[in-house]
C-alpha cells in the first residue's frame, strides 16, 4: 500500500510539472514537441483502451507491440504485426507511428532535463546514460552531416536508434524540424525495409513450418521478454522510492 500511495504521488508531482510547463513555458520549443508525442500518446491509449472490449485479439498485438517499442525492439515490433497477420502497410504506419510518439515524448524529456528546465529524479540517470551515449556518438556523426544522421538512425547497430540520433541532432544544434526530418526518414525507411524482409520470411518460413507453431513460440518469447522488461523497471522504481523513504 505504501508503494501505491509514493507511486501516486509521483505522478501527482509529474501531472504538476507538465501543468507547469503548459502554463509557463509553452514558448519553449521542446516544450510544444514533449506536449505533442503526449496528446498523440493519448489518442494512441484511447484507441486501445476501445480495442480492449471490441477486439481483445487485436488489442493484445498492438498492446504489446507497443511495449516492445519502448523496449528498443523495432524489428521485434514489427515481426509481431506480421505474425498476428496485419498487412504489411499497416504495419509499416503502426510500428512508424509509435517511434515517433516515443522519439517526440523522450526528445522532449532529455533536452529539457539537460536545459535544467525539469530535473526529475527518478529519469535523471536514464537520461544522463543517453546524453553519455550521443555526446560519444556526436564527433562520428558530424563528421558526415545529415546523411550520417540518417543511417545511424536506419541501421541498428547497439546504442543507435531515433531517440539517441534525435538528441545527437540536437547537439550538434541541428534545428528541430530539420532534425526530425532526418530522423524520421531514417526510422521510417528501417521499419519499411524491416517489414518486407519480415513478410518476406514469414512467407518462405509457411512453405516448410506449421507457421502457427513458429508465431505461438514468436509470442511467447515476446511475452517473456515484456515480463523481464517490467520486472526489472518495477525493480528501479522500488529501488527509487525506497531511496526517497531514506532521505
């Protein structure tokens, strides 16, 4: 109970900051982009929440679709769409549509953090790792200009991606539609290029394999994988508000 008492009012404190934000600073750029990936993070909440009792199959597959995203799993994404038989457009527009929710609402978070306009405990390592992570990356990046940007974002090599190629964007004081732009591109031609290889595969798995079996070993494994995930964030979480308890 204690737990669920410090959880709400963490978010209590959150829901403050963001009232905050929207009244005092919404001339800050990064401010509009944060308030915009959660408008379009809510419309995306709404629209599964009507899926949850309209068709729970289909909900199931967004749902964690959409987990696997925040976990980094762009490819793991999108092998989910196509093996739950949603057609390779679709696909393509869902998996593009939650990578720019969570590049906007992260994009936003980091820089105001490393603006010092928000300083929250609980996100500050997180986002310390990341700001680490591009300014490492920053000098490579620069020395190729926009393309680089771009197939950084493409290719998933570890620690690259929209997020951290976002921020790497804005250090190297890129403007933000020029940046996302880049960015963008680079997540949308990687999620295209992931889809037709998916469906390519899955195509030729069907030939040779029940392809029922390999999607219920598929789900599986993604079900396992989301429960780790969890695990370990509620871990952090605990570990945080036991934190907050000492001092």
């Amino acid at each position: 109970m204690k737990y669920i008492k410090k959880i709400f009012a963490l978010a209590l404190s959150g829901i403050k900051k963001l009232v905050f934000l929207l009244k005092e600073r919404f001339d800050l750029i990064e401010v509009r982009i944060l308030f915009l990936g959660l408008f379009l993070a809510l419309l995306a909440g709404l629209c599964l929440a009507v899926l949850l009792f309209a068709d729970p199959a289909l909900f199931r597959v967004l749902s964690s679709t959409a987990i696997v995203h925040v976990m980094g799993g762009r490819a793991l994404g999108v092998a989910k769409c196509l093996s739950a038989n949603i057609s390779p457009f679709n696909t393509i527009l869902y998996n593009f549509f939650l990578e720019m929710v969570i590049v906007l609402i992260a994009y936003g978070i980091v820089v105001l953090i490393m603006r010092n306009v928000i300083q929250p405990k609980l996100l500050h390592s997180t986002v310390r790792q990341a700001e680490l992570t591009a300014q490492k990356q920053k000098t490579n990046i620069k020395r190729y200009g926009a393309i680089g940007l771009f197939f950084f974002v493409m290719f998933p090599f570890f620690m690259t991606g929209p997020v951290i190629g976002a921020i790497i964007g804005y250090l190297l004081h890129y403007r933000a539609i020029n940046n996302f732009l880049i960015v963008f591109s680079g997540t949308l031609c990687s999620i295209i290029a992931y889809t037709l290889v998916g469906n390519n595969i899955i195509n030729y798995i069907s030939q040779y394999i029940d392809i029922d079996l390999v999607k219920r070993w598929g789900s599986i494994i993604v079900g396992v994988l989301i429960l780790i995930f969890l695990i370990y964030h509620i871990k952090t979480v605990k570990a945080f508000l036991d934190g907050q308890e000492e001092d």
